[in-house]
C-alpha cells in the first residue's frame, strides 16, 4: 500500500517511527512497579491505538527541491508504522485505553476491566485474572503499589477508581521480572491523567435510576448532618471514655455505675432508627476537570486537575437461608426476607504536576478517594437457634442493623524518567494511606412472644416482638471497627540498549516496599444483669429500649465482648526487598524475540494479635522468580508467543487476622487463620496473535498453572449456627484454559453518504478455564482454627474458588472515525462459580457455596453536540436489561438453600458533559 503525506508531515512521522524503539525499551525497562507503561508512550502526534497495528506499508513522502527553482522530488520512505502496544510488547497484554473506557461507559474501573479478554469482577469491585482471585493480582497506580481500604483484602478494590482519573489499565497476564513476584493471575496497571498537551477544562452531570431501587421503597437512618456528603459530622465518634477503657485493656476493672454511663454516652436515636423512606432518590454524579501547559525555555511544565462527586442508591430485597443438614434436609435452620438499603457516596480528588526537559520527564501525583456506605438493614424470619436454646420461645425472629463505611485513599508519588541515548534510568517513589472506618455498626434483634405465630391472634397479654438484651435471639450490639494502612515503596530501574546484528536491552533494578497496617474492631453488648426487663420495656422500639432513661432506671450496662471470638485489634507488616535482571533480544532476521530475567525477593510479613490468646503469624521467604518469553514473527502481521515462569502469592493480612469484619457486600461475616502459607506458582503459556488490518486483530491462546498450597475461602458455622467465612490452604491445584479474541472494523461507506465516516464496531472474546484442586488426607488448619484432614475440607477436583468455566464479552456497535458518535451493545457472561467451600457438619461436609452471574446485556450511546457555544457530549446508558438476578447458593440433588438471592434491577442513565 502507498500513500502521499507532505513534507511537511514528516516531522511528525520521524517520531512515530522512532517510536517502536523506545517502546520496546521501556517494555524492556518498566522496573519492579516502574510507572512506564505501553500505554503511556503514546501522545497526540502519535498514531492513536487504532491506527497504530497497520501491516508493513510503503509511505512516499512529497518534499521540495535544495533549491527554490527545483521542482519538488519525491523520496520513498519504506518502513513500518508504531505497532500497537499489544503486538509489540513482549509481554501478554490486554490494554483498556481511555477510549474503550469511555466505549463501554462504566463509572468505574472495575466495572470497565470487566469488558477485558479472561476479566471477572467478583464482590465488591475486586478483578479475578482467569479465575484466579485478587490474591493471585496485583494493582498498582502509575507502576506504583497502592494500600487498600478493605480489612478483608490487601489488593485495593478497583471499583473506588472513577474511570473520569485514569488515562488507562493495562493488564499483563504474562509474568516480568520487572513486576513483583506476587503474579498468579496478572498485574492491573492503572494510569492516571497526565501532563496535558494543550489547556482544557471539562465539566460534566448524569443522573441514573434503578427499577428496583429509585422512587419505591427502601430503608434508611438518620446518622449525621453530613452523611449526603460522604463524611461523619463527629455524630459517629467512638465516645473517649469507653475508647479509653478497652484499648488500654482496664475495662474489665470498671464499675456498673461507669459501665452505665458507657452505655448512656452512645449516640442513640441518630444511629438507631431504622426509617421508612418510600421515594429513594435518583442516583446523581458531577465531576471537572482542567489542565494547563506552560512551554519555559526547551521544556514544558503541565498541570492537570480533576475532582468528583457521586450519589448512588440501591436496595437489595433478599432470601437468606442456612441449613446445619450435609445434605440439606428437612427445614433450614435460619431463613429470612431481608430488606436492605445502601446509599454510597464517593468523592474523588487528583492534582498532577510534570515538567519535560529535553528527554527528560519529572511527575508528581497526588490522588485522593473517599468511598462511603451508609446501610440499613432489616431482616424477618426465624432461627432455629433460639428454639434450640430455650423451647419455651418460638422461632420468629426481627433483626435490624445500621453501617456507615468509611473508606479512603491517599496517595503521592514522584517519577522520574531519564533517558541519555541508549542509557535510561527510572526512579519513583510512593506514599499512599488508607483507611477504614466502620463506626457503630448497630445489631438488635427481637423475638415474637405469644402463641407461635404472629400472625395468629389471641388474647394473651402479650402478642409481640420482645428484646430482653438477652444472648437467646434478644440482643442489642454495638462495634467500632477501625483500619489504617500505610505503604512506602521505592525503586531505581536502569536500562542500557546494545545495537548490532542482534538488538538487546540489558535491565536491572531494585525495588523497596513496606506496607504496615493497624486495624482493631471493639465490639460492646448490652445486658442487665437481672435478667429479664419489664414486658412494657422489652417491647419498645430501639431507641426507646436503649434510651438513657432506661439504662439508668433498669440498670442497662455494656459488656465488653471484643475478644470474644478472635483478637480485638491486630497490628501487621509486610516488608519487601527486591532485585532484578533482565534481558530483551532481538534475533535479527529469523523473526525471533526474546525475554528472559530472573528476579529475587526477601519478604517478611507479619500479623500480631493484640490483647488476645492467639499467637502471631510471621512469614519469612525468601525466592527466585524466573520468567521467559519468546516471540516469533513468523509470518508478517502473525506471530506466536510462548511464556514460563514460577511466582508466588502471599496470604493477605486480613486472611491471617484472626479478627471478625462484616462485608457489606456479600452481607457476612470473615475471619483469618494465621496458620495460612505462601503459594507459589509455575505459569506456562502459549499464544497465536494475527494483527490482520488497521485496528484489527485476532489471538487464540493457552495456559496452565499449578499451585503449591492455594488459598481457599471456606465457610463454617460460628455459635448459635451463624454462617461464617474463613480460609485456607489446600494441598495443591492445577488450572488450565484458552482464550480467544477478536476485534473488527466493518466501514459502512457503502450505504450512502450518511454513513461515510461510520463503521461497524465487533469486539468479542471467550475464555475457558479449568481448575481442579488436588487433595489428599494430608493435616491442614480449617477456617474455624481446628486441625483436620484436608480431604474432610476439600473435594478432590473440586474447582477454585471464584472461577467460572466460563467468560464472554460481546460489544456490537456503530461509531463514526471522525467525531465522537458510537452506540454500543455489550453483552456478559460468567457461568457459576464457587464462592466458599462448603461447611462441614461433624464428620461431614456440606455442599459448597455457588455464585450464578449469568448474563448481562448493556447498551451505551455517547453523541458529540455544539451547545451554548461550546462543545459537549451527551452519554445515555442502559444497564442490566435482561434483569439479571443475583444467586448464591447450595444445591445438592433436588434440595436448595439460598445462601443470599435478591433481584437486580435495569439501570437507565443520562449525562452531558462540556469540553471548554
């Protein structure tokens, strides 16, 4: 193919083709968590990722004469164009750029790395790589590690990310070297906005409602003046003299007068009516954004700003069920119609500054997130436990609880990247903190007293739900949960590029990173130790029953249950020390390519209990993680790809906590095992990549894993049949599957004038994965910290937690390549997955617990108009259209528990935004 370009392009076109080198370098030189990825190579002068895959084309470049009176000549430039990041990376990638993001319309970037080749999104916002769950993944910001905010994960959840602050993602499923060790599934590398290349200012409002949540029914409760806005107004602080008492361990020294006034200095009413609202409101988002440049001398110093504001409402009307039975048999043991209704709020905040001197960039980055749930909970139904326990009182059960969760992020860090000829250096550095507050987290439940049946009337005095402040299904509880986590990473990275007959990058780096974490959850219950309260009283709704009235006059005091079950507070630490080397070959004329490095950890890792009978965890390995890649370009636009290495995963510190934390996500409660081990993993990989036109391509590939002691989620039953998670180690697992991908252009100038900038958008993928644990009657440690065989816990050939067999992703649309005009479909599904192992019943074990994702159709427009003089573009959104109910359950034969089910309902969205 031949096309004429005037000279006066061809400056633009010396750095396009320039630019494969450097990209291969910085592939070859994105250091151990280095912020240089492929998919910040590109700038405006460069193809964009549409444009950059062509197949190899001649370009003649028309230049005038050394003289002006010449005529002007022709000169043929003959070579390639960029290749696209994918094609050229030695790695297997998949890239989501901010295209693809703003194509599929998520709000968020777990929802958009969902639309990836092999990408699942499991709970609340965490990404499964091929089935293998957040533990096997690693995500980092701009190359750099992030603290989460989630007791129960050390990955940071992905879905707090407002896709409106990243440029894009890059996912890697192939290991580097120049990556932690810490890789089973693949590293998710985010981008965020950077130096802009002219000034800009964007501001933008949507509004979205839910069929099954806006304008119908739905619970809340008063908590602060602030809560709309994301934040406690002090309502929610833990009162001094009760925090005193329990974290300086004399709580147990108090009086019953003190333990009263404990009990009267907890904010009430505010935090424990549960109200009716009967027109949730629609859920609401804004954000700006705003960036300038500055040229000084030979360099640039660029500016970029972005902030943002969502309201989200959802309601949730569920069957929870348990069954004690291992083959489920007979009547449930607990059942219940729960009703529950979050509203989250989440604020965001970026400020970026980067100077470019020459070769040369310095970049400062600062991102701050604030993710809050506000919950009401309310539940009917019954628990056989209180039969159990006192046959005098019937099964009928009322339980209500209140949350308000505080999550937040804030990070800093400082890049630079210089490069002198063939010799680059990289060097970061990162602060970031989060944390996790969960204040007066509420819990009362209420008994029926009367004939057994509430809806029978009688003439008993009394014909009510009662709560004695009793442990027999009549309690009242309150807890205070708090989470701080801090990371402090580094690293230096050098690369040195070697021309000749076979091209080679010679790389090596070091990498520091510390991540240390506080976390305590104090937990209070009220009784009075008479026993039993007046008939009246026990009949009061909750903020009368625990008014201060009634704490004095019927002597209400506060026990401290905190360490009841598992430590009170915790402190952990994770410290890192790493070095690589790498080498990047290119073979010349055979086509061939070649990646090969080997990288050393030394981690230490560690979680102490505090004020608790339970002994530390402490972890130290040191490892070699080899990787190599080899590529061949054996026919042009084709080439093959084949991939080992062996990494590791390292249990996260909340799965080695033994403390309690409530997940507002799956509505249950976990806890750690600190008995729990490092897995490693050997990874192998084969795949066949066909980049058959501009924007275009094709791959099939195949992959295996095994894995040495494989983390496990596990359920069992806690006192009084409470279903609980916890974890882990089985013997081993393998998994094994393929994916395949394809993306096509179809132009359709071809029927008429209207669609001559218009073409036909499919993109589609497939993945199927396999995964089998092997067990034997080996000694392990169970979730509930009894040793058994591991044959009681696991089935052998038993599937992986959270991975489905299946994944698929279908995106039809039209666009136009000329401005912004595209309407998408999209189409998901993941078939089952299991979500814990079953729990065992004596010598028994259960069924284990399945999840049913399903399918999920989505349609998206996005449409560039002119308004009020400036440009805009309106976004319309439909989601979920085929309501897709959530499912998690037991099956066995023809008998079903439904561990947590409830309808989801269609979400409708419009928004604008301007471009100033």
């Amino acid at each position: 193919m031949t096309r004429h370009i005037s000279f006066g392009s061809l400056l633009l076109l010396s750095s396009a083709l320039v630019a494969p080198a450097a990209l291969a370098q910085s592939g070859a030189t994105q250091g151990a968590g280095s912020n240089t990825t492929p998919a910040q190579t590109a700038t405006p002068d460069q193809p964009t990722a549409d444009q950059a895959d062509d197949p190899q084309e001649e370009i003649q470049v028309s230049a005038p004469g050394a003289d002006a009176g010449d005529s002007d000549q022709e000169i043929v430039v003959v070579g390639r164009n960029i290749p696209n990041a994918i094609r050229s990376t030695p790695e297997v990638i998949s890239v989501l750029s901010a295209e693809d993001i703003a194509r599929t319309g998520e709000g968020d970037v777990a929802g958009a790395l969902q639309r990836v080749t092999g990408l699942s999104v499991v709970g609340n916002g965490f990404v499964f790589v091929r089935g293998l769950g957040d533990r096997y993944s690693s995500a980092l910001l701009n190359g750099s590690p992030l603290p989460s905010p989630e007791p129960l994960r050390r990955v940071v959840p992905l879905d707090i990310f407002p896709t409106s602050v990243i440029a894009s993602a890059v996912v890697q499923k192939s290991y580097s070297v120049n990556y932690p060790g810490e890789f089973g599934g693949g590293v998710i590398n985010l981008t965020s906005v950077s130096i802009p290349r002219e000034p800009f200012f964007s501001f933008g409002v949507s509004g979205q409602v839910d069929t099954d949540t806006t304008g119908r029914l739905g619970y809340t409760y008063f908590g602060s003046d602030l809560d709309f806005l994301g934040f406690d107004d002090g309502t929610r602080d833990f009162p001094s003299g009760l925090r005193d008492a329990v974290t300086s361990g004399t709580f147990a020294q108090t009086t019953a007068a003190q333990r009263r006034d404990f009990a009267a200095s907890l904010r009430n009413s505010e935090t424990t009516i549960v109200q009716r609202n009967g027109d949730i409101p629609a859920n609401f988002s804004a954000d700006v954004s705003g960036g300038y440049t500055w040229e000084i001398g030979g360099g640039r110093v660029g500016v970029i700003a972005a902030a943002g504001y969502s309201s989200n409402w959802r309601t949730r009307d569920a069957i929870q069920q348990t069954s004690l039975d291992p083959e489920l048999a007979g009547t449930p043991q607990t059942s219940f119609n729960t009703v529950i209704t979050d509203n989250r709020v989440v604020v965001n905040g970026l400020l970026g500054l980067g100077v470019e001197f020459g070769d040369h960039e310095i970049r400062w980055t600062n991102l701050y997130i604030r993710d809050t749930l506000k919950q009401a909970r309310l539940a009917s139904g019954f628990n056989r436990s209180v039969q159990d326990q006192d046959p005098n009182l019937p099964p009928s059960v009322i339980e209500q609880n209140t949350y308000f969760f505080e999550r937040q992020l804030i990070d800093t860090q400082l890049v630079g990247e210089f490069k002198f000829d063939d010799l680059s250096i990289d060097l970061r550095g990162t602060y970031a903190k989060s944390e996790r507050e969960s204040p007066y987290e509420r819990d009362l439940s209420y008994t029926y007293l009367g004939d057994g049946n509430p809806s029978t009337k009688t003439s008993s005095d009394v014909d009510d739900y009662i709560n004695n402040l009793s442990s027999i299904g009549q309690s009242a509880n309150v807890a205070f949960n708090d989470l701080s986590e801090n990371v402090y990473a580094g690293g230096i990275d050098f690369a040195y590029r070697f021309q000749g007959a076979f091209p080679t990058t010679i790389s090596a780096g070091y990498a520091y990173n510390k991540t240390d974490r506080t976390s305590s959850r104090y937990q209070f219950q009220y009784f009075r130790p008479e026993g039993a309260l007046p008939i009246s009283v026990a009949q009061e709704r909750p903020d009368f029953l625990l008014s201060d009235f009634n704490v004095y006059t019927y002597n209400i005091q506060l026990r401290d249950v905190s360490g009841a079950e598992g430590a009170a507070a915790y402190e952990a630490d994770l410290r890192v020390h790493a070095g690589y080397a790498q080498a990047e070959i290119d073979f010349g004329e055979t086509g061939l390519r070649g990646q090969f490095g080997v990288r050393y950890e030394d981690g230490v890792q560690r979680v102490q209990p505090i004020g608790a009978g339970t002994s530390a965890s402490l972890i130290e390995n040191d490892y070699f993680v080899p990787a190599a890649t080899l590529t061949w370009n054996f026919a042009e636009n084709m080439q093959l790809r084949a991939h080992a290495s062996k990494t590791i995963a390292r249990p996260q510190f909340r799965e080695l906590a033994p403390q309690i934390f409530q997940d507002f996500e799956s509505d249950r409660e976990f806890t750690g095992n600190p008995f729990l081990q490092d897995s490693e993993l050997f990874n192998a990989e084969a795949r066949y990549e066909w980049y058959f036109a501009r924007g275009q391509r094709f791959s099939l590939s195949g992959f295996y894993k095994k894995i040495d002691k494989p983390i496990e989620a596990a359920a069992f039953f806690a006192g009084g049949g409470q279903l609980r998670t916890g974890f882990a180690n089985a013997p081993s697992a393998n998994l094994y599957g393929a994916e395949v991908e394809l993306q096509y252009y179809l132009p359709l100038e071809g029927l008429g004038d209207s669609f001559g900038t218009r073409r036909l958008l499919l993109i589609g993928n497939y993945t199927y994965t396999k995964s089998e644990l092997k067990v034997d009657d080996s000694a392990i440690v169970g979730p509930n910290l009894q040793p058994l065989p591991a044959n009681l816990l696991f089935q052998d050939g038993a599937p992986l937690t959270g991975q489905s067999d299946h994944l698929a992703n279908l995106q039809i649309g039209i666009e136009d390549t000329d401005r912004i005009s595209q309407a998408t479909i999209l189409i998901t599904y993941a078939s089952e997955r299991v979500t814990n192992r079953g729990p065992i019943q004596g010598s028994a074990r259960q069924p284990d617990i399945i999840e049913k994702p399903g399918f999920r159709l989505d349609f998206v427009a996005r449409e560039a108009v002119e308004l009020f003089g400036a440009n805009a573009e309106i976004r319309f959104e439909a989601r979920n259209l085929l309501r897709q109910d959530y499912e998690e359950f037991q099956k066995f034969e023809d008998r079903r528990i439904d561990i947590n089910r409830y309808d989801l309902g269609a979400t409708f969205s419009l928004g604008i935004s301007f471009n100033l």
